[in-house]
C-alpha cells in the first residue's frame, strides 16, 4: 500500500466537530471536539462500536445530517474549503463529482418503483458527466457502469426493479451509482452489513479496487477490526463521539495504545485458547449528561485523576501513532514519576 501519511496537504480536514441532536428531555451531545484528517488516494477505517457515531461523523461530511442534529463547532475542509459554510450549489457541485457515499441498507438507497437503468441514468444525467440528452451515451455510461463493478448480465439488470436483485447485486448497483460519478472521495457506511459472509469479500475488494484504479480516497465504516485491516492504510478508533487512537493499520493492530482499542481487541474471539473473549465491561455513556473528561473513563482500567476532570488531548507517540489518553502525556507522566519519587 502507498505511504500516503508522507504525503502533506489533505483531501479533508475536519477540525473540532461537534454535533448535538435534540431529543426527548434535552440535547445529546454526540460528537465532542472530533478532528480527521483524509490524504488523497488514502484509506481510512472509522472502527468503533454501536452507537459512539461513525454514521453521524460522515453524514455530515456530505450534509446529509436529520433535522434534529445541529453543529455548534468545527470545520470540515474539503480542498480548503468549509463544507458547513458552502452555498448549496457549490455543495450540489462537490456532490455530483467528487464525493459520493454507500449507505448501510441497499435496500433502503434504491427506489423500489423505479428500475436499476432509470435510477442510474438519473445520476449520471444529473452529475453530467455526458450530455444529458445524449440518451444512448447515457445508456452506454450506466452499462459501464454495472461492468465495472462485475455485474453479470448487465443490459438485462438495467431493465430489473430493485426487488428481483439479490442483496450483493442491490449493493452492487449501489457502489456502481457512487462511483459513476464520485471522482475524489468515497464514503462507505457499514457496506457489507446486510450481505453474507462469502459476498461480503467479494464486495469488499470490489471497492477496494475500483477506488484504488480511480485514485480515490475512502473513509469505510465497519465495525469488524478484520475488515478494516484488509482494506485501510490507517484506522482511526472512535469512542463516544471521539477518535480516541488514530494510527497506520499496521502499528494500531501490533502496538494498540489507548485502552478502548486494547479490549476491542481483546474481543476479537481467538481460534486458540479455551477461555470466552473478555469484552469491555459497562457501556457508552448518556450524551445528554456526558461526563466532563474522558468518556472513556468509567469503563477505563487506568483511570485516574485528570481523566474525570478534562477530556484529553491527542498526544503523538511517533510517527503519528495519535491516541487521545492521559497514559502518553509526557508531561504527566514525568510529574507522576516525580511525585512517585518525592514521597
Ligand atoms: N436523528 C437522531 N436523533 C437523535 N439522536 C440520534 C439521531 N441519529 C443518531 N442519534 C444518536 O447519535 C448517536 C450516534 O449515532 P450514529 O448513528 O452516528 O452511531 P454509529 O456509530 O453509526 O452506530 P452504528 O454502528 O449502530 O451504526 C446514538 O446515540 C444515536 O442515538
Ligand atoms: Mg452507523
């Protein structure tokens, strides 16, 4: 896989996100302070479990947040330029072209009314990538585009309704939709959630390719560490609306720092040794009352003191292995090596 840490300028930078969401007996303060850097031609894996707001994270990437959610703070550059602050045609523009995003559901992403060609010569009109009157250059388009993502048969799946595809294929034309038309960053929510084990590869590597031979950059949501490991240059672990370790897939999978990536890992079920995975104890904690420090701190084996009184920043243990914890605070630990020799 390319070096592409070394390389300098990102593709997207969000800077200090917060996302709130109104709901029953007050706001829920989701996302808290979440900064992401993508470099072109990078993949990223956002891991973390139900719930600490991985959809929420890229949603707002594209704009495509509910109406309940509200950012109070943050950026998020995309080629320097403020995606929260866009006029919407200049949204519309970054949309059509250059960013494009699977949904978890295929089901849910596809109009049962409408068939596979009708839905993907539509985007392909509006994304103008041909003339849009031009109906067989559109056709011609859409066909590439199902044989791209190896679908048998295409010229007859054109004429199909969502309904007589099976899973894969559904998910299939969904990534052929996204990438008819995405040129610079793909965003892959949870896509093989819904699918089996055997299909589940087979689309896997399907976005692997196509975004490796376009040159595009992938931010891909999975809960699974395995996954991320076969298709990212770099994992970013995220816990309760932070990326609490961010590092090369190789030294956060060789050298996890931050306790949540340590018993993720634990719970990953061993084929050697006779004893059930350990998990991590307790579970997230309320967005609507979340604690002031770390969130992580009630669940945490290492919990002490500046824990529960501020949220930590990310330190850099080197070579940009980043992991947002008091337990690689030099500074920290010096005075408690100090103290610890005092007394
Ligand atoms: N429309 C909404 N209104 C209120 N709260 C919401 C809304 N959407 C999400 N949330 C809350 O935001 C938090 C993060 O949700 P999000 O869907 O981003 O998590 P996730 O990491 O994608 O989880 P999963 O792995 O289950 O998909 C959850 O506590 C959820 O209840
Ligand atoms: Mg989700």
């Amino acid at each position: 896989m390319a070096d592409v840490l070394d390389q300098k300028k990102p593709i997207l930078d969000i800077k200090n996100l917060y996302i709130n969401y109104k709901a029953f007996g007050g706001l829920c303060y989701v996302i808290n302070g979440l900064s992401l850097q993508v470099f072109p031609g990078e993949k990223i894996a956002l891991v973390g479990e139900s719930g600490c707001g991985k959809t929420t994270t890229v949603k707002s990437i594209l704009r495509v947040l509910p109406r309940q959610a509200r950012i109070p703070g943050g950026s998020i550059l995309y080629n320097d330029q403020d995606i929260l602050k866009m006029k919407k045609s200049q949204l519309n523009r970054v949309r059509k072209r250059e960013l494009s995003m699977i949904f978890q559901d295929p089901t849910a992403a596809l109009n049962p009314v409408f068939t596979v060609g009708y839905q993907l010569s539509d985007i392909i009109k509006y994304a103008e990538i041909v003339d849009k009157r031009d109906r067989n250059a559109v056709k011609r388009k859409a066909v590439q585009a199902l044989k791209d993502c190896s679908m048998p048969d295409p010229e007859r799946i054109m004429e199909n309704y969502p309904f007589q595809l099976s899973g894969g294929m559904r998910q299939r034309v969904c990534i052929a939709m996204a990438l008819a038309t995405a040129s610079n960053l793909m965003i892959a929510d949870e896509p093989t959630t819904n699918l089996d084990v055997t299909i589940q590869d087979q689309v896997l590597k399907l976005i692997r390719e196509l975004t490796e031979e376009k040159g595009m950059s992938l931010i891909l949501i999975t809960h699974s560490i395995g996954v991320a490991r076969m298709m990212a240059d770099r994992i970013c672990v995220m816990y309760a609306g932070n990326i609490v370790e961010n590092a090369k897939s190789k030294k956060i999978l060789e050298n996890p720092l931050h306790p949540y990536t340590i018993g993720l890992m634990d719970s990953i079920p061993k084929l050697t040794g006779d004893s059930i995975f350990s998990g991590i104890p307790g579970t997230l904690p309320s967005y609507q009352n979340p604690p002031p420090g770390c969130r992580f701190s009630d669940r945490c084996p290492h919990v002490h003191a500046p824990c529960i009184e501020k949220y930590p920043p990310s330190f850099d243990t080197g070579d940009g292995h980043m992991v947002a914890c008091y337990l690689y605070d030099k500074e920290h630990l010096l005075l408690n090596k100090k103290g610890n020799s005092e007394q």
